[in-house]
C-alpha cells in the first residue's frame, strides 16, 4: 500500500501535472490567450479557466486551495503508517517479550530464544516500514510545498491581471 501511494502521488505531484512551466510563462507575460482547453488537464490551467469565467480575488484563492487539497488525497494514509509500523513492533516485542515468563520458574533457553527473536524480528519489521514511508512522506510534504508556492505565484499573476 505505501508503495503503491508513494509512487502515485509521485506521478500526480509532476510540476507538468499541476503548474506546467508552459501555463506560468504564459500568465506571467501576459499571453493567457495561449492557455486553451487542453490546459485544463493541470491545477494551473483549471485555475486559469476560472479566472478567465469571472472568479478572482478570495473566489480564486478558494479555487486553488481546493485543489491543494485535492492533491493531497491519501498522504494521511501514509502519515498513519509512519506512525503505526513501529508501534506495531513494540506490540511484537512486548509479545515477544511476554512469552519468555512462563507462569512458573524461569525459561527454558528455547523459549528465551524464541521470545527474543520474535521481539527483535517484530521492531526490525515495524522501522523497516516506517523509515522508508517516513522519507517518502517528506519527500511528498516538500513537493506539495513547491507546487503550493508555484500555484501562489499564478494566483498573485492571474489578480494583478485583473487590477
């Protein structure tokens, strides 16, 4: 599942997906006549289509935050695998852990064994989850951020059109 929804925010998060360079160029020279229907396609060039049918102003800052958050479907998903994977490891370990302690005397050496490597087995599987899905949650929080500040610049170019 992380695999999966890293690499499928990976390909939404694209600049040419969201702000091609083609759209902000053309906003910001003034030229909005080039950005046409096939634009449309990208967060800019809906954005230009409705500044082009009247929105603007806080309507038009909606619109983009709209689509902000419509680009940030299932990183919540991600954040909650950050934060559970290595819970579920303690849980493994504490288990582990638990099953050394019979309810009478001391372990035997097999089941010392046994509990010491399902604990250690059970926190290893819980990090080697959550660390990889924790870089790529970063990785996605600072594209997200780039584009944010890229769809900011075509809001501020498309009002100072308007002025």
């Amino acid at each position: 599942m992380v695999v999966y929804l890293v690499v499928e925010r990976a390909i939404a998060f694209r600049v040419s997906a969201v702000v091609p360079d083609s759209v902000l160029k053309s906003v910001l020279t003034g030229q909005l006549d080039q950005v046409g229907v096939a634009d449309s396609e990208s967060v800019a060039g809906r954005l230009v289509q409705r500044w082009k049918d009247g929105a603007s102003g806080d309507v038009l800052k909606s619109w983009a935050r709209s689509e902000l958050v419509r680009l940030q479907r299932g990183l919540h998903l991600l954040d909650s695998v950050v934060a559970a994977a290595p819970l579920l490891g303690l849980l493994g370990t504490v288990t582990g852990l638990a099953t050394l302690f019979p309810e009478q005397g001391l372990p035997d050496s097999q089941t010392l064994t046994r509990g010491v490597g399902l604990a250690l087995s059970t926190t290893m599987m819980g990090l080697c989850i959550a660390i990889p899905a924790l870089v790529a949650a970063n990785w996605l929080g600072r594209r997200l951020e780039i584009l944010s500040s890229r769809l900011d610049v075509l809001v501020e170019a498309l009002e100072a059109r308007r002025r």
